[in-house]
C-alpha cells in the first residue's frame, strides 16, 4: 500500500490509516472486497503541504473545498481549485502540493477493491483528465463527517465495514453532484456563510439567518437544504464546532470559556453537540491533539 504522507498536521485535520489486519479483512470480505478504504483524512489550509510518489500501489482521491493546489502524474499536470476532486489510479507516478499563497483544504481517501479501476470510467475520467468538477459537493458534507466521525473506532472491523460503505455512497454520488446548480434567487450562500463566520459568538436561530437572507423561516430551510444538503442550523453549528477546534488547539481556555466565546451558555450542550459532529469529546479532542503535537 502506498503509505499516506507523514505531513504534520495543522489543527482541525484529521488522519487515519487502517492497520494492515484490517485492510486484508476488508479485502476478502464479501461486502467491502471491491471497495474500501485504506486511509482518510481532512487538511485544513495545508500550508507547506506536498507529495511526491514514484511507486503508488493504490487509488488516491482528492477533494479541495478551499485554496488551491497542483498535480502532475505521468500523462497529466494542471492546478486543482476549490469544489474540483482529483483521481489518481494505481500504478501512476504522481506529485501534488499545495500553493504557497492559498494552501488547499482537501478531504482525501486511498482506496483498493476490485471495483477500484471501474471508478475511473464511472466518473468519466482518464489518465489524461483526471480532474471532476462538482457544483453541488457541500451535499456531501455530512456523509464525508460521518466517515471521519469513525476514526475513533478504526481497530473494529464493524466500524471499518461502515467506513467502506460511507467511502461507496460517496463516489456513487459524485455524478449526480456534477450538473450545475444555479443557487435560488436572491440567495447568497458565500455571504450567509461569512455571516455565520462572523456570528459563531452568538446564539443566533433560524430566524435570523431567515431575516438575513430576506426569506421566511419555511422557504430560507427548504433553499438552505436544497442547496448545501443539510439544514441551517447544523450547517451553523458545524462552523462553530470547527472554530472550537481551532481555540482548543491554539489556546488554554477552559472548554466552558471556549462554549461562552461561541455563544453556548451550557458547556455541557455544547459538550453533546462537539461529540455528535467530531465523534469524540472536547476534552478528548484536546488531549489527542496535544499527545500528536509531542510525538
């Protein structure tokens, strides 16, 4: 297997690789053989980020949701921007990076199965044009937290057979999620998104995202899901989960200070709320991160 890069991690990132036992478990049985993960992770503005592989034993996905970057293989080269996903087959020389001015934020998987190779036709993709745009890929958000939610169960050969099939429903949505989709008139997502950005200190409601964005509470939900996948709210709180992951690698607020700087009032709904999205506890979270930093 072509081993993921040993790349520091920046805070809020993610990585899992799936020990040797499990990956020939997968391998033979029957639900996950032509299918399944390797390893996985998420990079968060991945400054100083770069691989460069002569011998590559698997498929590779990369997904930038932010930023930008740059690959090359054997019989392509080219940039890789915000909502692209790059496919590099097995057997293929390869190198990518990211930019130095605007590093990518890329979700990745190396996978292997004997539906593997099929992947490349079923994207319409080639060794000359590996690179699929998606218009819509924020419907993938929450089926691409639920496979990273895992990683705290990755030594159980249950967990991993969940892991297969998240990894399966992704790359069976991708077609779908390539037509263009015009966003409803009169909204503005990347400006309600900012919005939330700037307003992950307060406790705001559906109501004041619907007053935002000029709509009624019945309408603002129904083109808010239409559009990203899921609802407001839990779009809303993924923001501020991942803005509590920034405070607690970055700072030694106590995690009831970090819930009153995102405007929670109970640290221990805020508590429920970072295990549901993150799979594990703030505490946790901070222990881990801190462990990793001194290895």
């Amino acid at each position: 297997m072509s081993q993921p890069s040993s790349w520091p991690l920046p805070p809020g990132s993610s990585r899992v690789v799936l020990p040797l036992q499990l990956t020939r478990q997968l391998s033979r049985h029957p639900l996950t053989k032509h299918l399944y993960p390797l390893a996985y992770g998420h990079y968060v503005d991945a400054q100083g980020h770069q691989v460069e592989r002569q011998q590559h034993t698997d498929y590779l996905l990369i997904f930038c949701h932010r930023g930008s970057g740059w690959y090359r293989t054997e019989t392509a080269s080219g940039n890789l921007r915000a909502g692209q996903l790059l496919l590099l087959p097995a057997g293929q020389a390869h190198a990518y990076a990211a930019h130095n001015e605007q590093p990518w934020s890329i979700y990745w998987a190396h996978f292997q199965g004997s539906a593997a190779a099929a992947c490349l036709e079923f994207l319409e993709l080639t060794n000359q044009q590996p690179v699929l745009t998606l218009a819509r890929w924020r419907q993938l958000i929450p089926v691409v937290t639920d496979l990273l939610n895992l990683q705290t169960q990755r030594h159980q050969f249950a967990a991993a057979v969940v892991a297969a099939s998240l990894l399966q429903r992704i790359i069976a949505e991708l077609p779908r999620l390539t037509a263009t989709m015009q966003a409803p008139q009169g909204f503005d997502l990347p400006a309600l998104e900012r919005f939330m950005y700037d307003n992950s200190h307060r406790d705001l409601s559906l109501d004041d995202f619907a007053d935002f964005a000029g709509l009624s509470r019945f309408h603002f939900s129904k083109k808010f899901k239409q559009f990203t996948g899921t609802s407001p709210m839990r779009y809303f709180n993924q923001i501020r989960v991942k803005i509590a992951c920034q405070l607690l690698d970055a700072s030694t607020d106590s995690i009831r200070q970090i819930s009153q700087q995102l405007g929670f009032d109970d640290p221990y709904y805020f508590s429920r709320l970072f295990k549901k999205t993150m799979g594990i506890s703030p505490q946790y979270y901070r222990e881990s991160s801190a462990t990793k930093s001194t290895q």
